[in-house]
C-alpha cells in the first residue's frame, strides 16, 4: 500500500479550514476502494508548529521517513511560502504543490505581481509601505497623513488598504476618501504592519482553479459560478492556464480576477494549494463540472506520484 502523509493545520489563520480540509483526504483514502490502495498517515500541525502523528509530538524526519507522498492541506502563511515543500524536496519525499521557489513567489503578493507584470496581464497598481518605525518615520502624530497624502499624489482614489502580513486583524480597509485612507495607515501604525495600498478595480469577481493532466487537457480549468458572459468565462480560464503554465505552477493553482465591463480583466492574486472543504471554491467549481472529490484526491496524489 501507498503510504500517505496529509498534512494540515499549521501556524496561519487558517488553522481550521487547514483541518477540514485535512479532514475531507483523510475521509477519501479511509473509503473504499481506496483504503485498499492507500494507507492515510495523519500529520497535525499545531499552531505552535508542533508536528504530531496520531496525537503524540514528533520531530518531522521521523515523519517523513515512513510516508511515500504528501497531500499538503497546510493553511496559507505556513504551507503555501514554499518552506514546508522545501522540507520535503530535502528528504525526497514526492507531494502535491509546486516547487518551493515559485510557491513563495506565487504567496509574496508583491513577487506574484511582478511576475504578472512581465507576463503583461493587468493587475491593480498598489504601494508597499513598510512597518512603522519611530527613528525612520519621524512622529506618529503625522505619519498617518503623510503617508496617505503620498498614495494621493501617485494614486488616485478610490483605494484599497489592508495589511501585507497576513494574520493581522487590521482587516481591508475600502477608503473612498483622504480621510478615509488616513484612518487606515493609522491602524496600520498602531499594529506595526506593513500596509499594501491597491488601486480599487470595480466588477464582478472571479476564481477559476485549474489541474494538470486532467480530463485530457494538460491544464485543465475550472470557473467558479457566478454572472459571467461566455466570453469572459473563456478569458478567465485562459488567463489561470497562461497563469499556472508561465509561471511552472504544478498539480494545482487558483487565480483570482475582477473582470470589469470596460478595462478587461486584471489578476488579483494566486494560490498554490488547494483548500477543500465545503465552503472552498474548490468545492464549487468541482460541483460545477461534475468532479467528485474522490476523483481529484487520487488524481493529486497520482500527480505527486509522477503517474498520469
């Protein structure tokens, strides 16, 4: 029997979705037919970046040297920055997601939107501002304005500030106003967090997630539902696959659009790894087209694998 560690949990703030999702290929290789050809190992990781096998807290080589391949379910911050599939590549250990270096282009919003830029696919103009520090920023009590004032004279409104970290609880921040966005860099300052300004693109958002070698298609897509005309469905789809092949994405990615009436459709942003519990796109898009979660489970460890 294969062998199979599922990974899930993690550090990030999406912890529980990590576990459900964990949950859901733990639920598939336990079924039949499939518990007679797979044997599911359980691997926790806690908040505290513990790892753990059936309750009980183990160093990760011990881990890694009685599985054969890895479903990685990790959440965001922990799993999909490429660290964790760079442990894995070290050890030689075959597992879903893409290579460690593109994996933490792909979760830097920053690098991914460099590289979306030298694809020439539209995506929001934006800013970076680093975290406040009094001795390079000069007093708190202007920072806020300061800083706002800056996006005004580069940016105009309306704008979108959130934090760069994730697992801030700064939150999105839609400021229409100058005001507005000065309450923002406040908040910002107040948590020592990065601050990303985005230029705010009005439409209709759109998530297509696509797979390797799948249905007879190198680069398989799929839509989410939603209002989209038949052209802007193909376009979408398009530009995932240009996204995913471009950008040497493997097994799985899932690019996310607003697709605006007059000025097309701009990238937003890029993940690596598949969440698949209920309320994942995932799950919708594969509802969508007919794909039965099973059928994908096997086909990522397959692909994993190095099988077609």
């Amino acid at each position: 029997m294969i062998r199979v560690g599922v990974l899930r949990g993690g550090k990030a703030d999406s912890f529980e979705s990590s576990l459900a999702s964990g949950g859901v290929v733990l639920s598939v290789l336990q079924s039949e037919p499939y518990n007679s050809k797979y044997k599911p190992i359980d691997i926790l990781v806690d908040q505290d970046g513990v790892w753990h096998v059936g309750g009980v807290s183990v160093s990760m080589d011990k881990v890694l040297h009685f599985v054969d391949v890895v479903v990685n379910m990790l959440g965001n911050d922990y799993g999909s920055d490429g660290k964790v599939s760079q442990i894995l590549q070290q050890w030689s250990i075959p597992h879903t997601g893409s290579s460690p270096m593109v994996s933490a282009i792909a979760h830097n919003l920053i690098l991914a939107k460099d590289e979306f830029s030298k694809l020439g696919l539209k995506t929001p103009q934006h800013l970076l501002f680093e975290a406040y520090l009094e001795e390079l920023d000069g007093s708190s009590d202007a920072y806020p304005a300061r800083k706002a004032q800056e996006v005004f004279h580069k940016m105009p409104p309306p704008w979108i500030a959130r934090p760069f970290t994730r697992g801030s609880s700064m939150g999105i921040h839609v400021c229409k106003t100058l005001p507005e966005l000065i309450r923002a860099f406040e908040v910002g300052m107040n948590e020592r967090v990065s601050v990303l300004v985005e230029e705010l693109i009005e439409g209709k958002s759109a998530s297509v997630s696509v797979l390797n070698n799948f249905r007879g298609q190198s680069i398989y897509p799929f839509l989410c539902l939603g209002n989209f005309s038949t052209g802007e469905k193909r376009e979408a789809e398009r530009l995932a696959q240009f996204i995913h092949d471009k950008m040497h994405l493997s097994h799985f990615s899932q690019s996310d659009f607003i697709i605006t009436p007059k000025k097309g459709i701009y990238v937003l942003g890029l993940r690596t790894l598949p969440e698949l519990h209920a309320d994942s796109d995932l799950h919708d898009h594969l509802e969508s087209v007919g794909v039965p979660t099973h059928e994908l489970v096997d086909h990522l460890i397959r692909l994993a694998l190095g099988h077609r």
